[in-house]
C-alpha cells in the first residue's frame, strides 16, 4: 500500500497537481481501498484542520505585510535603511538587506517582501551599476530574514503543527534572524568591494538621521509590541495579529498614500495566499490521520534513528532532507508535513522543540531560493526578468552562506532557546 | 477553424471572470468581518472587561469559509503550491497530453471533496453550543468551497483541448 501512495505522490507531484489535492487523492486512494477509513469522518479531518484560533494568525500577519507595503512606512524605511549605510561600499545592497531585516517585523512571509524589493529597489540598483542578476539573487535571498524575524508564518505554522509555544518560537527566531542578516551584510561588503560596485556615498544626506529614523519607528516598534505582548500573555499570537492589522491601518488612514484599488488588491492577495496555504495544511491533517494507520511516523523514525543517535548529526541530517526537498517543493509544505513526523525523533535524543523548530524553519525557507524550483526565486525573477540560470550563478555564494548560519545555529542552540526561555 | 468554439471559449472566460468577482467579495467581506471581530474580542476583554463566548467559534467559523472560498481565487492568482515547471519543459504534444491528464484529475479531486462535504452535511446535525446554531453551517463551507474549484478546472478543461487548433 505504502509504496503505491508514494509512487502516486512523485507522479502527481511531476504533474503539477497542487500538494493540497496530491494528499486528498491519495487519501481518495485509502478510502476506496481500505474500508476501515470513513470518507465523512476524513471530510471531517479535513474541515477541522481549519478551525484552530491560533491559525488565524496566518492571514492576519500575510494582511499585515500586504498593507503595510502600500502604507508608505516601507518607503519611508527605506529612506531610513538607505541613509544608514550610504557610506558603505556596496550602499544600496546593503540597503536592501537592512530593508528586509528592519520590515521583517511587519511582514510574516519572503515572497512579499521579495515582490516589493524587486519592483522597489532592483531598478535603482541597475541605474547604480549592480548587474541584474545579483540584485535580483540578492533581493531574494535578503528576503528569506523577513520570515525568520518574528513574526513569521513558517514559524507560526511550525508551532501549531507541531504543538510548540508560538511565543518562544517568535522569541527564540530574533538572534537567527538577525545573525542572517549579519552574515549577509558581511558577505555583500566583500562582493561589492570586489567588484567595485557602488563605491562608498561620501555626500552629506539631505535628511537628518533623526527625521530618517521616525519615519521608520513604526515598523522597527511594532515586532517588539508583539513580542513582548504575546510573551507576556497579554494576548495571543492571533489577537497579536489583529492588532498589528489595526496598527498598519492606522498608518494607512495617517499617511493617505494607498488608494481603494491597492486595498482591494491586499485583500485578494491575503485570500489567496490564506487559502493556498491552508489546502495544504487541512489536507495534510487529514492525510496525517490516514498515515497513522500505516504507522509512516514511527517507521520513518525508526529509520531515522538506526542512522544516528548524536542530537547534532540528526538535525543535520533533517536539515539536508528539508534542504533536497525544499529544491523542489515550497517550504510551507515541509513543514506541515515533515515537521511533526521527525518531532517524536529529535525529542527523543533530548532535542529542545525551539531549537529544532528554528533549524527546521530556517532550512525550509531556503527552498523558496534554490533551483530549479523556489516560489521567492520565481516571484523575483518574473519582476526583474532574469532567467533561473543568471540567477543560479548570482545566488550560490548567499546559499552557502546561508547554510553556513544553519550549521551554526546546529551547533549552539544557545542562539535559537536563549531569547526563548527568559 | 470556425468562430463558434473561440466565442464558446470565451463565454467561459467571462463566466469564469463572473464567479471569479462574486466569490472573491464574498470571501473578502468575510476576512474584513474576521479581522473585525477578532480585534473587537481582545478590546472587548480588555476595555470593556466582558469578553465575548462565541468570537473564537465564529471566527473560525468564518475562518473556514474564507479558506474554501478562497480556493478559487488562489487557482485564478495561481497561488496554489505546486510543482509545475516540469510538465511546461515537456515537448508540445506530451505536454498537451499531461495538461489534459492534469485537468481531469483536479477536476476528480475536487469533485470528490465536495462531495464529501456534502455527504458530511447529510449525516450530522449538532450544533455549535456558543452559538446555537447548526454545525452544517461550517461543513458547507467544505462542499462550496470545492464545488467553485472543481467549476473553475471544469471552465478550462475546453481551452486545454482547444489548444492546438489555435
């Protein structure tokens, strides 16, 4: 039975039928075939896989970064982002790195942020030399720090999925995020200066830094608000994400610069990414409850451990599935579907839930990156029109560097549970 | 080829674009409603110290209709997680064969799912205790919800056929 369903998921995966429907065709598969499994009580998996309060989290935060990309505040931190590092080398790749890390408070997922700076920032960066395909590698790959900086709708998603505190997860994801971000910069700093791309800006700026950084205090405050607010139980996650959808309103209502027609759009946009993503996730719930009956989980945790037994090498070892499987699927989906497979296995080896949940989510984000198949790749270079190879050749280097922060965050968990655990 | 299967193909364009613009409001009015409702629970408790029962369970109730809607409108904005980069790399002729292939399964799936929803309403009839009011309510979100996704596959079912006469 087993190798059947995993023979009809690679072929209906090749065939580009959505991972939502793969897992219902299969499960279509269990139901005509074994008649122990009741096709109303997996409607009814099916149906409940949406109704959690925590999930609402998921479009509130998606909302959240829609409007907040129209509000003005991304122009107005861009500003900002572009006045602190004017006099680096390579300024304005900077900038777009330091963009994504400061609006990463306000926006949950890579793809939005990727879209914006692609349209935003790739164009300026062409007028000031930088080739197209390395802005275009450089926009995608800065764009994996918003997710990873609280909140983030992989790690929201993680810790519903796999049980683990939201809270400490948002918490536990700050040192990561920001350590990506350095890793970046540092890395960007080498390249440009190399290349001799975007000399260092030795003119005074028109603005001063005081104005620049007001203009960017709302999008820098809002993650400390939700952070502090949920780690003190003043509300939930959920409740966290109302508010921010408030707050970025407000500043929609303040600065008058989005039309009706931009609003509409957000909300299309939120519907369906939402929805998308949810297919995914009820189905997977469902699906999960046909694979019990299997016993896919235990097995597959077996195995696991038959490999190795040392904490370190199993989330190395997780890290390189997400990592060949996020070549060809989207993150989001790993997640729901592997993260709470291996849970039972790194927990058994003694494994904090932050700490896996951290590596695991950052190694999922990668794949929105790496060829031939990545959605924050795609997004990018349909906007600058690069193609998958131009950009294969630019993005290498911040892979492995990216990888790189993933094997360092493997060996300490201390960057990953001490923001978690205070 | 003749103008009677363009003007057919195009009727199911602009059908596809009617549904597209009924269904997408709707779901949005929904989102707005649950954004609302979800703000007005935490002032509600906090201000005004009177939290309100049935905000969790009608949130999610409206949750799940925003996520089923949705499902169409994710298939127009093509933002359904898939793999299909590997079926456009096929030569012409296979590929046409594989997009058919395709089309017909989702239309099986999804046509199933909504019938299992609708087998799903047929047999319960609890109610959601904070409310009062049938559970079938959730559970039809599920049927039409599915039943828009397996119409839109349906709509462009013609088109992949059509392809190479054009």
């Amino acid at each position: 039975m087993l190798p059947l369903v995993a023979i009809a998921f690679v072929v209906l995966l090749a065939l580009g039928v959505p991972i939502g429907l793969i897992l219902l065709a299969l499960s279509l598969i269990y139901v005509l075939l074994e008649p122990a499994i009741m096709d109303v009580v997996f409607a009814q998996r099916l149906i409940s896989g949406t109704q959690s309060f925590p999930l609402l989290a998921v479009p509130l935060f998606i909302l959240t970064g829609e409007l907040m990309n129209i509000s003005g505040i991304t122009r107005r931190v861009m500003d900002f982002a572009a006045l602190v590092t004017h006099r680096m080398s390579g300024g304005l790749a900077q900038t777009n790195i330091l963009l994504s890390t400061l609006l990463a408070g306000m926006s949950g997922s890579a793809n939005g942020d990727a879209a914006m700076q692609a349209k935003v920032l790739v164009p300026e960066m062409s007028k000031r030399g930088y080739p197209l395909n390395f802005s275009t590698a450089l926009t995608s790959a800065s764009a994996l720090i918003a997710p990873m900086i609280p909140p983030g709708i992989g790690l929201i998603l993680f810790g519903f999925v796999t049980n683990t505190s939201i809270g400490r997860l948002f918490a536990g994801a700050i040192i990561p995020g920001l350590l990506l971000a350095a890793v970046m910069m540092a890395q960007t700093h080498l390249i440009t200066r190399r290349h001799g791309w975007d000399p260092p800006n030795r003119d005074k700026p028109t603005i001063s830094l005081g104005r620049a950084f007001l203009g960017a205090a709302p999008a820098i405050l809002l993650p400390v608000l939700i952070i502090v607010g949920v780690r003190m139980g003043v509300f939930t996650p959920s409740e966290a994400a109302a508010v921010a959808v408030l707050y970025t309103a407000t500043f929609i209502l303040i600065y008058r610069e989005a039309d009706w027609r931009q609003i509409w759009l957000a909300l299309r946009s939120t519907l369906a990414t939402t929805s998308a993503i949810l297919l995914v996730l009820a189905a997977s719930a469902a699906f999960s409850w046909v694979l019990t009956f299997e016993r896919v989980p235990q097995t597959i945790g077996e195995a696991m451990l038959t490999a190795t037994d040392q904490p370190q090498m199993m989330l190395a070892l997780i890290a390189t599935i997400i990592f060949l499987g996020g070549l060809f699927i989207e993150g989001t989906a790993l997640i729901l579907i592997l993260g709470p497979m291996f849970l039972p296995v790194v927990t058994s080896l003694g494994v904090d839930p932050v700490h896996y949940g951290i590596v695991f989510v950052l190694m999922a984000h990668l794949g929105g990156i790496t060829p031939p198949v990545g959605t924050v790749m795609f997004t990018a270079c349909a906007i600058t029109r690069v193609s998958i190879i131009d950009f294969a050749r630019a993005v290498w280097p911040y892979i492995l560097s990216y990888l790189f922060v993933a094997a360092v965050l493997i060996l300490f968990p201390f960057f990953s549970t001490w923001l978690a655990y205070i | 080829m003749g103008s009677q299967p363009t003007r057919a193909l195009r009727v199911m364009q602009d059908l596809e674009l009617v549904i597209d613009r009924v269904l997408t409001t709707f779901a949005v009015a929904i989102l707005v409603v649950m954004v609302a409702l979800v703000a007005i629970a935490v002032a509600a408790r906090y201000l005004f110290n009177s939290p309100l029962v049935y905000s969790y369970d009608l949130s999610t109730l409206l949750f799940a209709w925003t996520v089923f809607l949705g499902l169409y409108t994710a298939e127009r904005d093509n933002t359904h997680i898939s793999l299909d980069n590997l079926v456009q790399m096929a030569p012409a002729k296979l590929r046409r064969l594989l997009l058919i292939v395709r089309q017909v399964l989702l239309i099986a799936v999804a046509t199933y799912a909504a019938w299992m929803g609708l087998l799903l309403i047929q047999r319960t009839g609890m109610q959601i205790p904070s409310m009062r009011i049938s559970v079938r309510w959730l559970y039809a979100s599920m049927p039409v919800g599915f039943g828009a996704l397996a119409l839109i596959y349906l709509l462009r079912l013609p088109r992949l056929i059509a392809i190479r006469e054009n």
